[in-house]
C-alpha cells in the first residue's frame, strides 16, 4: 500500500497564537498514541509569521485520513474548539513520495 504526506496549514487567530499551538500539540500527542495507521506528525510554524502553522503527517492512504481518522472523536471535538484559536478551517492536501528525484 503507498503511502501519502498530508499537508495541514492552518492560521491561528493573532491573539490566540500560543493557544493554537498548546490546542495543535494535545491533539498530535493524542492522534500518534492512539492511532496506529498514523506514521507520524511533524508541526512546523512560519518564521515570518507566526499565526501560521503546518503539520506534515504520513498516513497510508488518503481514504484512511479523510474516512476513519477524520471521524474519531478527538478530531471531532478539536474541530468544535478550534473556532476558538483559529481564524478559519484548514488548508488541506495530499501529496506522494516521489522516489529518484
């Protein structure tokens, strides 16, 4: 089964910055221990500009990210908190290893 990276970007509301990170890293923590399709979650932030925030995920198919893991309640929940910290939904994409280049 080929494997897919998912691309995250999301843009925290200004005066929420700190809150988005703490919110973002509780839910990585969370996915990595108690889902086991998860082949790990880097987050990375803009230097130029901090409200915006990246996770680099692995996953093995984008039918496993967008059906199962996109329902656990986790999610769910981070989901209904975030329009608290966060200035809108997500930027959501997928992409594949390229191998040789």
């Amino acid at each position: 089964m080929s494997r897919v990276v998912v691309i995250i970007s999301y843009r925290a509301l200004a005066d929420h910055i700190d809150t988005a990170m703490h919110e973002i890293s509780k839910l990585i923590a969370i996915v990595q221990s108690v889902e086991p399709d998860c082949g790990g979650i880097t987050m990375i932030r803009s230097s130029s500009d901090p409200s915006r925030i990246t996770l680099v995920e692995h996953w093995p198919s984008q039918a496993i990210y967008s059906g199962p893991h996109m329902q656990q309640p986790h999610i769910q929940s981070f989901m209904q908190s975030a329009r608290g910290f966060l200035a809108g939904p997500p930027d959501i994409s997928f992409w594949d290893h390229v191998s040789g280049a």
